[in-house]
C-alpha cells in the first residue's frame, strides 16, 4: 500500500513562491535539480533530440533547463508550472537570454495540461514530479499530448529501497512531498499507461554524491547569507533537511531514478 500524506499543489505553491525557492536556487543552482547542466545533457542526448522538435517540460519551474534545450539543442520548448513566482522569474529570464522566440511557458496543473492531443514530440521532467499528487494522472495526460512514437524521458526523486512510514515521514515533510514512486513503479505506470519502457536507471549513487555537496554548501558556503537574509530558523530547517536526506540516500533507501518511454 502507497504511503501518502495530504500535500497539495498549493503547500507546493507556497515553498516555491516563498524563501524555499530562493533556497533551493542557491543550493542547486538555476535548474534546481541535482546534477545540474550535466544531467540534462545526459537526458537529452538519450532522448536523441533533434532540432525543430518540440518539447513539453512538466514542472518547469525557473526554466533553466528550458533554455537549455533551446540554445543547444534548438528545440522548442513549452513550460508547464503551477507556481507563479517560477513562471515570472522564466519569462524574465528567458527574454533576457533572447530565447522567448523559442520557448513558451503556460501556468498549469501537471494532471490537466492545457495541450490538444498528439501535439509533443517529446515530455520532459526533471526531478519534479515528487510533487504531483497523482502520477499516474500525469502520465495518462504526457501519453495524450505526445505524437504516435513520441518520447517521454524524466528523472525524479523516488524510493529505492526498503523504508519505513516513519522514515518517509520527515522526509516529505521536509519537501511538502504527497509522495516519491518506487523504481518499479514508475516503470509499471509507464507501461500501464501505454508507454514501452526504454531505459531505466537507478541513480541513487549520483543523487547521494550531490547530497554531499548539498550539506557542504548549506553548512559552510550558505550558512552566512542562509543566516543574514533569512534567519535561524530557516537555517535550522535547510540544515536538517540536508541532513536527513544524505543519511537516506546513503542508506540506498531514497535516490533518483531516470526513465525514458516511447509511445
């Protein structure tokens, strides 16, 4: 039986549109998600993009990734997100990187995407849908709105080993997570969703490497501008937060998981 706590968009609204967006920012830089740059080179070049092909980022959030695709790949971009300080801060940002010609973003809930059927080449996300509240919604909508052989490739926070509900606890709690897919699941609600499955990776090893750094950075580079800017208590909260999630990882219980799909 899935664990689930009663998160909502809107406890995800608030992180973002609050001091955790700037947080997160600051500790993973624009593309909020671990591994930065790297890691989305190595999703696209396993989705074999093409220019000229057009791409829905789910949770699109400050649109780093985004701009990525575009200026290097030259593949246009849609932009999905539910947080309007995101949103503001990617259309802001991608003007002043000329790249608005080519990157569109829409502010939308993930499960409801306002597309017409077939329109995607490809369905991008990283590390994001751990908020969705209903990933298998989700994914029955990524399927509608990609063209026949489209491809869906993500990556995401999810459980990769044996974990109690009480060790779960802290950890959504810390995230405002609803709650994180297994390795397997996601590949079964790939496939229940008329996805052939690709490629899956249990990144976990990675993941933890960048939860290394993360409690690094939060205790020494952070820890200054953490305290004057925000204050003890948010300190207090990104300081456990690290905490918790580099022992879980590092225990293999919590880590990353990569997918790509063909429709």
């Amino acid at each position: 039986m899935k664990y689930i706590k009663d998160y909502t968009i809107k406890d995800v609204q608030d992180v973002y549109d609050g001091p955790g967006g700037l947080l997160w920012e600051a500790v993973m830089g624009e593309q909020i998600h671990s591994g930065g740059p790297e890691t989305t080179d190595f999703l696209a070049k396993k989705l074999g993009l093409k220019k000229g092909q057009v791409v829905l980022d789910i949770c699109s959030a400050l649109g780093a990734p985004a701009r990525h695709l575009a200026s290097k790949y030259g593949v246009m971009v849609k932009g999905v997100d539910a947080t309007k300080t995101m949103l503001q801060k990617a259309i802001e940002r991608t003007k002043a990187a000329k790249l608005d010609n080519m990157i569109e973003y829409f502010e939308a809930n993930a499960m409801d995407l306002p597309f017409k059927k077939e329109t995607f080449d490809v369905v991008w996300g990283q590390e994001a849908w751990c908020y969705v509240t209903d990933k298998n919604r989700l994914l029955q909508e990524a399927y509608r709105v990609l063209k026949p052989g489209g491809m869906i490739g993500f990556t995401d926070w999810i459980i990769t080993g044996k974990i109690t509900q009480v060790e779960l606890d802290p950890l959504y709690d810390s995230m405002a997570f609803p709650y994180m897919e297994t390795f397997e699941g996601y590949q079964e609600l790939l496939k229940k969703n008329g996805f052939k499955v690709v490629e899956a990776l249990d990144q976990t090893d990675e993941f933890t490497k960048c939860f290394d750094q993360y409690y690094d950075m939060v205790h020494v580079q952070l820890k200054p501008n953490i305290m004057q800017n925000f204050g003890k208590d948010l300190f207090d909260f990104a300081s456990n937060l690290v905490t918790i999630w580099q022992k879980a990882a590092h225990e293999h219980k919590v880590g990353r998981g990569f997918f790509i799909g063909k429709k």
